[in-house]
C-alpha cells in the first residue's frame, strides 16, 4: 500500500507548539518531510541600496533554524536544509519522495505571497495540492467578528470589536511523535558567509536574543515570572517604567505563536492579577495582528500612496548627507541618535523609539518614509513586512488608519520619551 507522504514547508513558523499545519500533516499523513529552504532572494540589495536581510536578522535565522532541526533530531528525524528558490526545488523533491500534498503557512506581503503563487503553480502542473494555513496572528479570521473585507481600517475600531466579540482559540499542543520521510541528505545549515555576509557580528552577543523556540519561550516565562514578582511586591503605579517585552523577534519567525504569548499572560494575570506591562503586550499582539490584516484585506492599496509600485521599484533618491546622518545616529538630536545608533548595533529598538526616529525622518528632513522603512527592514531583528511598512506609512499619513494620521507629530512623541511612557512592543 501506498505511503501518504506530506511536505511541510516551512517559513516564518519555526517552532512546534501550536502549529496547526504540523499537527495537521502528522495526522493526515504516514509521514512528514520538513523542509526550509534558505532563499537567496532574502540576501540581495534592494532598490533602496539596503540589504533584504541585515546582519543581526541573519544570525537569528540560523539559529532558528538549526533550533527547529534540533527538534525534529529528537523526535528520531530532521530537517531538510535547502539553500534555492522554493519554486525550483519543491516539484523536484516531490517527485523524488512521492510526495502527496504540501503544506505551507500563508503570507501577506506581496513578495513572499509571489513566491507561494509560483510554488503553487508549479505544483499544479504535477497535480499536487498546495494547502495554505494561517498560523501568525493572534485572531483566526474565522474567530473574527467581521469578514476580511469589512475589517475596520481604524486600529481602535478594530481593538474594540475583537476585544469584545473574538476569541482567542486555544494552542495546538506540540507532537510527541512523528514518522518521517525516509532521506539520506537532509543538507546542511549555512554559515554567515554562504549567505554573503563578511566580518564579525557586532552587538549581538550583548542582547538577550538567542534564535528559536525554547529560547523565545524561556524569554517569555523569565519575563512574566520578573513582571508578576514586581506588582506582586508592590502597590506603587509603575506606568512610568519604560516596557518591551522584546518579544518581537520570536514572533516575527514563529518562534513563539501569538495565542502562546496571550495564554501564558493570561495565566498570569490569574495567579497575580492583570497589570499595565501585561495590557501593553497585549496590545502590542494586537497591533500585529490589525496590519497583517490590513494587508490581507488591501494588499498594496493600504499605502494611500500614488504610483507606490513605481516609487518602491525606482525610489526618491535622498539626500545623502541628510541620510547617512540619521542612518548612522549622528543628527544632532540627543534621542534620535541614541537609537539609530542601537538600532545598528543590536538590531532592536522599541515601538516608541522607532516612532520617534520615524517622525523625525519624515517630518524634519523631510525625506520620503520608503528609504526609512527600507533601512528597517534591513537592520531589525525583528522584521515583518505588515509591521513594519504599515507603522512607517502610518507615520508618514500614507496609511489607511485616518485617525493615525495626526497621532505623530515630533513634539508628541519626544514628550512621550520624556515621560517615560511603556512602549506597546512586543
């Protein structure tokens, strides 16, 4: 009889728990092959002379990666390493293992959501099924209260109505037992070289980032563990502390599920009652979740920008002077400097300051946001398309949330740093 052989291909989902397209395909399947290809589309220049990928993002990745590879080592398999266009590669695999079906988490930005279009033509062709889950937000859309189309463009209308009419399904618990695709060559994890990147990395071994599941969910625990002990220990309001959960960087590679995060702080919350810090991280998921339907529900148009496919594919050319000052942390402004220049280092600034830098790049050298969320995108840890291109349009009044558009102007937001206000990053 013949094998039912699945391919989960995985992208921005490295973990086991709560992973539906996983437990899926080992329930549906006499076997699995996991496989990650690292594609070299992810370590070119873009059109804004940045990189796709920064240095700090890279070093992650692996070991995200080698993490996940580690996981499946234990449970008696692996992981199959690939360095190639996943469209070039996955019909050959299929055909070489009898493949059945493939199983693959959806994207919503438009170049990732291209490469699963092609993926899926070409697995046409071999009339295999390309079968799409949903695994990065906190809301299902079916759990949702209002269809796709109708979501509301107003992040605070959006708050209200999920808050009040969705729910957060529980986890999908992690496999204890998987049954593999037989393989001899499961390829090997790339060193920083292979990717194109030279030199040392600086500043990453003084962050606390470390890639991968245990490590993001170890993170978590201290966190919740050190936060809990505070406002267990003390009745005195601490809103003026300065907050981020640092969260962020698990999240963007699936390292950690939303709906993880939302019930370990809601365990929380049971055992030491709810505080400020909790509500912020909250908050900070729902965030993500609001512009990664946002890009769901308007793709490109969500940038109330005109001729935005022309200006991404041939951008303003900035003032060079005015750039590389920002860009290297040396504007003159005490605060916007401190960041960029931690942003360089580490790869990780929280959402105020980033809103701060943002503002400042826009509205006081009025260059255009593009190059700013382009140089972003190359140096954060944490990178996500929806988040990131939708806070800095957002910020340049480019955005859908029309009620956003005047939330950012420069002097508001160095009060907010000057009171110390918690950051909603997660």
């Amino acid at each position: 009889m013949k094998l039912k052989k699945i391919l989960v291909w995985f992208r921005n989902d490295l973990r086991l728990h709560d992973n539906e397209m996983l437990v899926e395909a080992i329930g549906k399947s006499d076997a699995i092959l996991p496989v990650y290809f690292f594609d070299p589309r992810y370590f070119t220049q873009t059109t804004f002379e940045t990189s796709k990928t920064g240095y700090n993002r890279a070093q992650f990745l692996l070991e995200s990666v080698q993490a996940l590879q580690t996981e499946f080592q234990r449970l008696g398999g692996d992981l199959l390493i690939l360095f190639g266009k996943p469209e070039d590669h996955i019909p050959g695999i299929v055909t070489q293992h009898e493949i059945s079906e493939v199983y693959h988490h959806r994207e919503v930005g438009p170049e990732e959501t291209a490469i699963s279009a092609r993926v899926e033509d070409a697995l046409w062709k071999q009339k295999i099924n390309l079968k799409h889950f949903i695994g990065h937000t906190l809301y299902n859309k079916e759990d949702l209260p209002f269809p796709i189309k109708d979501i509301p463009d107003v992040f605070g209308q959006f708050k209200k109505k999920t808050e009040r009419d969705a729910i957060v399904k529980s986890c999908f618990e992690s496999p204890t037992e998987v049954s593999f695709v037989e393989n001899d060559e499961w390829g090997t994890l790339p060193e920083l070289h292979n990717l194109g990147f030279e030199g040392t990395l600086e500043g990453h071994s003084s962050l606390t980032f470390a890639g991968g599941e245990q490590a993001g969910l170890l993170h978590i625990s201290n966190l919740l563990a050190e936060h809990s002990e505070i406002y267990k220990k003390s009745t005195a309001k601490v809103a003026g502390d300065k907050f981020s959960s640092r969260l962020s960087a698990w999240l963007a590679l699936g390292c950690l599920s939303p709906r993880k995060v939302y019930w370990l702080v809601k365990s929380a919350e049971q055992q030491f009652g709810s505080n400020q810090n909790f509500n912020q991280l909250i908050l900070g998921l729902l965030l993500r979740d609001y512009y990664r339907f946002m890009f769901k529900k308007h793709g490109i148009k969500f940038f109330q920008e005109p001729g935005f496919e022309t200006l991404i594919h041939n951008p303003e050319k900035p003032d060079d002077f005015a750039m590389n000052q920002w860009k290297n942390g040396e504007t003159g402004h005490q605060a916007v400097d401190r960041y960029m220049k931690e942003l360089n280092t580490g790869g990780f600034i929280s959402h105020t300051a980033r809103l701060l830098v943002a503002t400042y790049f826009v509205h006081v050298l009025k260059i255009h946001w593009t190059n700013g969320a382009a140089y972003f995108e190359e140096k954060l840890i944490d990178y996500s398309a929806a988040s990131n291109w939708g806070n800095w349009a957002n910020v340049a009044g480019a955005g859908l949330d029309l009620k956003s558009k005047n939330m950012f102007d420069l002097e508001k937001q160095f009060k907010v740093l000057e009171l110390d206000l918690p950051s909603v990053s997660v």
